[in-house]
C-alpha cells in the first residue's frame, strides 16, 4: 500500500493510493470516534512514557497532563541539529526523538486503529516538509521517518504537493493562455507559497516563497491577544498554563467562525469574554497581510506597482491549509486579487492527498522543484585573517529529478580547509548571503598531509604555500539533502559529509 502522510505542525494527515483515488484515512481516538487526522501532540506520562496522538490528548485530559504541541516548529528554527534537545515532561529529549516516537505511534495507529487497518501492509510513503524547510530539517525529517520503520519514496515540497492536487481537482482551470498557479498554504505554523507551471501531468516549481515560523498558530495568539485585552488584563499577567489554555480556546473558537459569525466567547480567568470578528480581523488581518507580502514575489505587479494577477498566466491562487479556512483570508485575498482565488475543498487534506498522487505511479504526475534556499561555505582566506564565500547551489537550482552536481577545484594556500556551511533566503550585490541565514554544518579538512589523521579542533590556521590539487564535490539528492566530498586529488585522501548526519 503507498500513503502520502503530511506531517503537520499541528495535525498529521493520511492520504492513500487505491486505483485512481486518494481517500483520506481515518484514525479512531480512544472513545472509538473517527477523525480525519491524528493530532500532532505528545505527553510524557509517568509511568507509561511518552504518549502520542489521541492517546496524549485522552491522558493529557484524564489525568491532567501538559500536552506539548507544536514539535515540528523546532525543526525549523534557525540552531537546529540532530542532537537539539526540548523539554518533555522535566527530561531533555532529542526532538528528532520525539518525532520518532510520534511516527512510530502514527505507524501502529494506521495498523491498528484506523480505516486502512485491515489492508495496512507496508509503509511505502512520500513524506513532506516546507518548501522553506531549511536542509536540516529535510533530513532529520527523512531521518524520523525512517527510524520509525517507514520506506520513504520521497520528499516533496508541502505546496509542490498541494499543486497536485489542484492539477488533480481544477485541473480545467488550467488552459493554455493560464499555465500556472499560485499555491498559497497556510498551515498551523508555517506559510509557504510556490508559483508552479503546468503542462498536463508535468510540474515545474518556478518560484518559492515562504515563511517557516507564521500560521494558525500566530492567529491564536492574536485571539488571545485580543481577548485579554478586552479584558482589561494587562499584557503578561497571566500565568503560562493559564495562558495555554486561553491559546487553546481561542484555536477552537477560531476554527468556528464562518462568513456568518459575529463574535466568540472565550474564557480569560475564568471569566467569559466576548471578542467582536471585527475586532479580532483587525489584528489578524496583519497576519493575513504579511503572507501576502511574503507571497508577492511570485506575483506580477500592476501600473502602479501593486501585486495583480492582471496580464499573468496565473490560473489561480490556491488556498490550502488548514489556516485558510478562517473565512477572513480569503475574503482579504479576493479584495485583493479578485475571482481567481479558489479555496480547496479540503485545505486541511490538500497536502496529504497530493502526496499520495505523487507515491502513484500510475498517475503519472511529474515535478521539477527548486531548492527554495541558496547554500554556500564560507572558507579562510588572506592568512586566516578573513574569510571569502561561495555559493554553490543558488536557490532556484532544480531538485527532485535527479542528482544534481557542482565541483570547485583549487590548490589551497593553508594548512587546513575550515569550511563553514550556511543556507539563506538570497545574496546581496556583493555576493554575500543575506536573509534567514542558518549555520548548516562545519568541517576541517587537513590540506597539509602532515596533519591527517589528526584532531584538527583548535589548530592555527596557516599558509603554508601551494599544495595538492583539492576538489569539492557537491551533490544534491533527490529528496534535496546536500553531500559533500572533500578529496586531495594529488595524494587520494577524501572526507564526506552528508549534511545533517553528525
Ligand atoms: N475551520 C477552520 N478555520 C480556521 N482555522 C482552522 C480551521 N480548521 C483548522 N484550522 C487551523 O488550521 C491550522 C492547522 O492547519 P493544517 O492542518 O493545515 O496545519 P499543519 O499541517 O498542522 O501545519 P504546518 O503545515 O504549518 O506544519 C491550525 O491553526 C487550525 O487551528
Ligand atoms: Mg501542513
């Protein structure tokens, strides 16, 4: 059996291969009620362990446990490596532990306890992440999924993958003055767009545009926000667990407003507070406008400068996401892009249900993606007195086809190479990374042979004149993970990373 799973920030979503159609799975919680998600959430209970999905949200509300949300978010920040810690239950665990754990727990439940059990046999699955993802969360994801005993066929860009569903569903839209599409997701806690061509089955990813920490989970806050406000609390006063439990009531109250609503009732302290739609819009509305902002580049610009859909071959924006259902964004979006904003049916599903067409072969669905981030090395240079960069892989560089390839050869001046590698948004005109840099990975290579072999931590660098010819290999894989070759040509002496792995 292939599955598409989505692993979202606040909810995960199953989709499978069955003859043409892609059905969403659906998990039964403890009480034998059926959902079409498994809640992205864990407890540590004391003498069971860690818990995860309904059981954690049955232990966290029985016994009064803390339920720790959000765990992909840490995937994302800027210091991430496989060995970040986060605190669960007073204990620091990996959280590429805890992502595991929480597949392991997906894993048993689609065995077990949901609508594909009894057909459940293997676990061939193509797996997701943001298009901003930076490379370490690509691979600790991959990683995650497979400790936790999946076959990953591969890993697609969250929106990529929306975009087949689009094709798959409004494929009519599509005609051949319109050839592209505009997918805009905006999920529990991150926003990602991409801007895709298509040609029939045929995706080219053109452009990327995103933000890895904006989402649901910002207009909670905003709720929140608002509701202490109009309680005349000042800002801070409440308590954390008070605070989270207000946060949770305002997500289910958020999740409830349609076109028709006119308030929500929330509690702050236990008192109810009724916050007015307009009020709260008033705020989230800033929310809204900066996805559009983030999202800009990948639309063409009218007379005056603004972003228009005008003289585009954009056939629609997309709105997924499970976000996107507050009637708010996309009544923004219209004001703004008028009748080619289309909403999914399922924005909370579209994700999953792309990937699973993409794990179908038969389907025949292809997709050229883009890296969405550059990736460099910054090396010594002058003495080890400064330091140069340079870029290898610019953020348009094609993934998802094949294995794509850069080499750079030199005959180093130093005694030792000390490559410091790095990701950004984009470069300046000088050339140098600006822009959401994250430090990816560093490495020492011994140019001087006399040093090979040794710690090279903390040795001085120095120029020691012309040595053997160096070659840097650099290869992006499919799944757009980066290995690196570092070899000395002369004397055949090489060191490889895989960037991510420690
Ligand atoms: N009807 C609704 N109206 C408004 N917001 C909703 C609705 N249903 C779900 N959401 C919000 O959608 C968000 C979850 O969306 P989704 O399931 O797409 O995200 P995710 O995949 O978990 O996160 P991400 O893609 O960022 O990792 C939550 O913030 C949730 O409150
Ligand atoms: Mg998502």
């Amino acid at each position: 059996m292939r599955l598409g799973i989505d692993l979202g920030t606040t909810r995960t979503l199953v989709a499978r291969v069955d003859r043409g159609n892609y059905p969403v799975v659906s998990f039964f919680d403890t009480d034998g009620d059926a959902h079409d998600h498994f809640p992205s959430v864990a407890v540590a209970h004391p003498e069971r362990g860690l818990l995860f999905g309904f059981e954690a949200i049955a232990a966290a509300r029985d016994e009064d446990l803390r339920l720790i949300r959000s765990f992909k978010r840490r995937l994302a920040y800027p210091d991430v490596n496989a060995e970040t810690t986060m605190s669960v239950g007073g204990k620091l665990v990996p959280v590429v532990d805890v992502i595991t754990g929480f597949l392991g727990a997906l894993r048993t439940a689609l065995a077990e306890r949901s609508s594909i059990s009894d057909e459940f046999d293997g676990d061939e699955t193509m797996v997701a992440v943001p298009a901003h993802a930076p490379g370490i969360q690509r691979f600790l994801t991959l990683e995650a999924f497979r400790r936790a005993g999946f076959t990953v066929l591969g890993v697609v860009n969250e929106p990529s993958a929306a975009g087949f569903e689009y094709t798959h569903r409004q494929g009519r839209t599509l005609n051949s003055r319109r050839t592209r599409v505009i997918i805009y997701d905006l999920g529990g806690g991150t926003f990602d767009s991409s801007l895709i061509k298509v040609d029939g089955t045929a995706h080219e990813v053109l452009d990327t545009a995103g933000h890895n920490r904006l989402g649901g989970d910002d207009f909670d806050a905003a709720l929140a926000q608002v509701a202490v406000a109009q309680a005349g609390l000042p800002w801070g006063e409440l308590g954390r667990r008070p605070y989270e439990d207000l946060v949770d009531e305002c997500r289910t109250a958020k999740e409830s407003i349609n076109a028709q609503t006119r308030r929500v009732t929330v509690d702050v302290n236990d008192a109810p507070v009724t916050v007015r739609i307009p009020d709260f819009y008033e705020v989230a509305g800033e929310l809204v406008d900066r996805t559009v902002a983030t999202m800009s580049p990948l639309i063409g610009l009218d007379a005056q400068g603004n972003p228009s859909l005008n003289d585009t071959e954009v056939a629609g924006i997309y709105l997924v996401g499970g976000a996107s259902g507050l009637p708010l964004v996309a009544r923004r979006l219209r004001e703004q892009f008028g009748r080619r904003v289309h909403r999914s049916p399922y924005p909370a599903a579209s994700t999953a249900i792309g990937l699973a067409i993409a794990a179908d072969e038969s389907a025949g669905f292809s997709l050229q993606d883009r890296l969405s981030r550059g990736f460099g090395v910054f090396r010594e240079a002058d003495d080890g007195q400064g330091i140069s960069f340079d870029q290898i892989f610019d953020r348009t560089t094609v993934t998802g086809t094949d294995t794509f390839e850069v080499i750079r050869r030199y005959q180093p001046q130093h005694n030792i190479g000390w490559f410091r590698f790095v990701e950004y948004a984009s470069v300046d005109e000088q050339g140098l990374p600006t822009g959401d840099i994250v430090p990816f990975a560093e490495m020492l290579f011994p140019y001087d042979p006399a040093l090979r072999g040794q710690d090279l931590e903390g040795l001085p660098i120095t120029r020691i004149g012309e040595g053997g010819i160096i070659e840097e290999r650099y290869l992006i894989d499919p799944h757009g993970i980066v290995e690196v070759h570092v070899t000395d040509l002369s004397r055949g002496y090489q060191i490889s990373r895989v960037l991510g792995e420690n």
